[in-house]
C-alpha cells in the first residue's frame, strides 16, 4: 500500500474514531484543543507557525497557537481537521502525549508486530499507545490505562501533565518479546526534540556519480520545486527544502511527479537531543544457524533488508558488513564457499552449524588447478582480475556478469570441466554457469587458458588462515571489534574519528558464549534516536554480557527484520539497498 493510501485510509479511521469517542463520557470533560496546549507547554515544545494548518483552527480557536504547532511538528496527523472542541477521551491524550515525547516509530513498530486485544470503546489505533505506556518508567498515570473510553478530567489532565514532566527528567520504553528461541527487545529512553528544519529527501546517490545528483537536483528545479545536494560522508542527497514547517514539507513531497518516491527527514537537529531508540534480537546459537544471502543471487542486483528477507523467507534478518557499489568489501563465506575474498586488517566473523564461533582477522589462500600439470594463484573471487591475472565468477554473483575486461579471456567450467572458452569483447554477456563457475584470465594468464583443451578438469582450491576458520561454514568481514573475550578492545581498523566518534546509526553483532545478538542502534533524527558513538556502542555490549562484539556497517544501512517487518526506523524512512544479509530461516 503506498504511502499516500495509508494516509488517506489512517485519515478517514482517524475521523471515524473522533465521532466515536465524541459520544463517550460527561460535559464536564476536557477538550481536545486543550489537552494538547496543556502537552506542549508541560513539554516546553515550540510554537511553530509557518503552513497551513487545520481548516478548522484559526488564531482565534482558543489554544489554537499550540494545535497549529502541533500539527507543524508532526505530533498530529497532518489531515484537514482537528475539531479541537470536541472531548478528548484519556486513550487520545495518551495517544498525543506519547507522540510529543517523540514515540511515532516506537509506536508504529509495535503494530506491525504485535497483536493488541480489543478494549472496549476504544478505536483500535490507541490500543497500541495503552500498550506503550504501561512498558514506560515512570509509569504513566493508571487513570489513563485503567479507564480509557472515559473522558479526560481536569484531575485526569493535571495527572498526565506532572507525568510528562517526570519524563522530560529522563524516562525508558522498554519491551521485550519472545518467539521460539528469539527474544527481542525495544528499547527507547529520553524525550525527542523536533529539529529546527525539515527536508524532502528524494535520493541519496553514490559519491561517485556526482553528476547523476546535479541531473536530478536541476530537474527538479526546473518543475518549481527548490531542489539542493547535501554532500554526506556516504552519498548525495539530493533533498527540496528546507521547511521550517513539517506539514509544508508534507505538501511538497505530495506534489513531486508521479514514480518519484521520497520521505521527510529532520535537517540540522539539535545534537544535545537525549532520544535513544535501539533494539536488540537474540537467540540461542546451538538451536538456530545464522546463513548468509547474496542479493545478486536473488536478484542480480542489490535490494534493501525487508526485500532479500521476504525472497528467503527469513523469519528474522540484520544487515552484514561493509560494501562498495554493489559488492561487499571484505570475506564472505556462503555455506563453506568463499564468495568474496578478505580485506586485509579488518575483523571477520564465522560461525558453522553447531553454534560454535569464531572471530578474527583472517586472510585467504585461493588457487586454481588445472588437470594434473598446474596450479596458479587466484586474484579473487567475484571480481574482475588484474592484468595477468586470474578471477573466478560463482553462480552466487548473480546469472552473468555485466562488464569484463575486453583483454580477457572467458573459460566455462561445468562440473569440473572446461566447456567453453571465448574472449570477453565478442560479447555484451558473460554468462555464469549454474553447475559451476566463470574462470575469467588476462594477459599470460589468458595465453595459458587460450591452449587448454575442452574437458580439462579445471578445480577451485582454498584455505583461510588462521587454520581453524576453516571450520566456519558461514562468514563475513566487519568491523572494528569493540569487545574480545570479555576485554575492550580499541583497535580502530583504519576507520576515521569521524565514524568512530560521532553518533550514527548502528549495527552490532555480539556472542555471550551461547546466544548471538543482533543490535541495531537508530539515529539522525533528533525525534526519535541520537545514534551511538564506538565507545557507547561497546558499553551497550557490556550491559548485554557480551564476550565478543563487533561493529557491522551502520548509518543507512543499519537493519532489523523481525515477523515480516523493520523493527527499527532507518534515517530517513527509507532502506538502503544492501549486497547480502544474515538471516535466519
């Protein structure tokens, strides 16, 4: 369903749900315009005025200052009308409080996930905020849980207010689910704070291609719309913007052309925001066996998290480490065949089918022997060789490989044996077979396989060193490691301050000498999750008991799929595309 249908289809239950809680409760009640002041003021939120509000709230609406800001910030829907008079029941003052204290993914997430049980008199979109509430600390009023169709009182209302103050001190969300041998936890502590600006982020596009982000920012200028690049440490963004208003930002990204797809993202936040969202998934390793999948295997190409987890059926999935392009950067071992080769200086992590682990940096030794008479050494795997060299294709790359060096030379080897050689430039297609490999040679490499006679047994041999992950049957390369038996470790791994200091979104994978752990840390966003520095993810490990912990790749990438959904909110609102993930069948 798009993004815009649900609106329309939230904004009609939304409306249905006003008539309904319209008819419960006595005249004495509070209304609904003046729960939300009263919940902006105890919040010290803003007055934001710069868009359309609701049609029916005007500066002369009593409290209408803060309903219009309210609305702005994104803590109410952005649909036409509010009907600030109308009673407010304690189920929708929760609903309001909880979204000013920055809980909009929180409470998504949980819906997608969770089966809540019917209360009656209660709209089925509030159920998951009573819920929310009775897992906070502190504890939100009991009136509130406890009577939820009523409406609000005067005693009700100033309850909930010194509650909301409390939390402005500090307060968690924590809830913790289990299924089978998997648990998982959400976790969330501290009040959001709206960012100063907002932007319509529409594509974040490689360093590498500069002149794709200048095509589309200047289109888009062209149309009306005032486009701009922001230059990342990962990619261009190319956004419209900024808003000082979160609605407007909402009415541009309705307006771009039909296809273009896009999210709201918060512009030069506050960095002293408390808000801190991560999860964690864990699950006992001798019971269940983390595999790896290569989206070029699935799709010739890389996809985002939720997709590669719905094409393997995956009943849970993370994403893996690093990657340039398309292509991973580092070891990855996809049931004991090397897919792609080490990089050098970084730490890598194994595992077999019995839960036993293994960590470390780790090098290859890879050859390929031909017949009885020769063995040559092996560039790598899955890319192209280097002059001289020799690189072999797995049918995991994908159905064929789309650019080869025009000097090389094309060896076929179907179960073991060659069955087809051509030169790279007489083809735009390099096709891979599926019983065995593409075997790809330049230079005098290709003058050897140029003489090898079809049916020459042809075989891939390697070895990774430190001897004993050979024993792993699953593997990939991260990094940098933060814990090692237990002790810090400090060893950066060739990584900046930049990322190793400053708060981004995270990945982490950790073992406590029986359970795996997969944690994803949120952030970017002043609303919802400040991000993690190195040292404050290594702690987090500590809390969890961890033996070994190793950072995976973050920012965008940063994912976790749990029941046929994300269970975090990438930067943005939107997944990156990735070339593998772990997964669990």
């Amino acid at each position: 369903m798009g993004a815009s249908k649900r609106l329309r289809v939230a904004s009609f239950i939304f409306l249905v749900c006003i008539i309904a809680v319209a008819h419960v409760g006595g005249a004495s009640a509070i209304s609904r315009g003046e729960v939300v002041y009263e919940i902006m003021t105890a919040l010290d939120l803003p007055v934001v005025q710069d868009g359309a509000g609701f049609a029916d709230v005007s500066k002369l609406t009593l409290h209408g200052e803060s309903i219009q800001a309210a609305k702005a910030l994104g803590i109410l829907p952005p649909f036409e009308h509010f009907y600030p008079t109308l009673d407010a029941t304690n189920a929708e003052a929760l609903m309001f409080a909880l979204r000013a204290l920055g809980l909009f993914n929180e409470a998504e997430i949980l819906d997608k996930i969770c089966e809540f049980g019917e209360k009656e008199d209660v709209p089925p979109h509030l159920t998951v905020y009573l819920t929310m509430a009775e897992a906070m600390s502190p504890k939100a009023p009991e009136l509130f849980s406890n009577e939820p169709a009523a409406n609000v009182s005067r005693e009700g209302l100033n309850s909930l207010v010194s509650w909301l103050k409390n939390c402005k001190r500090g307060f968690i969300f924590e809830k913790t689910l289990e299924e089978g041998p998997i648990a998982v936890t959400m976790h969330r502590e501290g009040v959001g704070r709206p960012p100063k600006l907002w932007l319509v982020l529409i594509d974040e596009i490689p360093l590498n291609a500069e002149a794709r982000a200048r095509d589309l920012s200047d289109y888009l200028k062209n149309l009306g719309f005032p486009a701009f690049i922001v230059k990342q440490e990962w990619a261009y963004l190319v956004t419209v913007g900024p808003f000082i208003d979160y609605v407007k930002a909402h009415d541009v990204k309705a307006r771009l052309p039909k296809g273009m797809t896009a999210s709201i993202v918060p512009y030069n936040g506050s960095e002293e925001s408390p808000a801190l969202y991560w999860v964690c998934l864990s699950y006992d390793a001798t019971s269940e066996t983390g595999k790896i999948a290569l989206s070029s295997a699935h799709f010739g190409t890389f996809k985002p998290l939720s997709e590669m987890a719905k094409a393997t059926g995956a009943k849970a999935a993370v994403n893996g480490g690093y990657f340039s392009g398309t292509r991973p950067i580092g070891l990855v071992l996809t049931d004991g065949a090397i897919s792609y080769m080490p990089y050098r200086g970084r730490t890598a992590i194994g595992w077999d089918d019995s839960g036993k682990v293994y960590i470390g940096q780790v090098e290859a030794a890879a050859k390929v022997v031909v017949g009885s008479k020769a063995e040559f050494a092996l560039d790598g795997v899955n890319v192209s060789p280097s002059y001289h060299g020799i690189s072999v294709y797995r049918p995991e790359f994908g159905m064929e490989v789309p650019k080869l060096p025009s000097d090389a030379l094309e060896v076929m080897v179907r179960e073991g044996k060659v069955t087809w050689k051509q030169s790279a430039a007489t083809t735009k297609g390099h096709y891979i077979p599926p019983d065995g490999f593409l075997l790809v040679a330049r230079g005098n490499s290709r003058q050897y396989f140029a003489n090898v006679v079809l049916g020459t047994e042809v075989e891939i041999k390697s070895a990774l060193v430190p001897e004993e992950f050979n024993g792993a049957k699953w593997a990939f390369q991260a990094g940098p490691p933060l814990l090692r038996n237990g002790r810090e470790v400090y060893a950066n791994e060739g990584f900046k301050p930049s990322f190793t200091d400053k708060r981004h979104p995270r990945t982490l994978w950790g073992y406590d000498g029986r359970r795996i752990y997969w944690v994803v840390v949120d952030g970017r966003d002043p609303w919802h999750s400040r991000g993690m520095t190195l040292s404050e993810l290594r702690a987090l490990a500590k809390q969890f008991g961890m033996k070994e912990a190793v950072n995976l790749d973050g920012g965008g990438s940063s994912g976790l799929w749990w029941k046929g959904a994300l269970i975090n909110h990438s930067p943005g609102g939107r997944e990156r595309p990735l070339p593998y993930i772990i997964y669990l069948e």
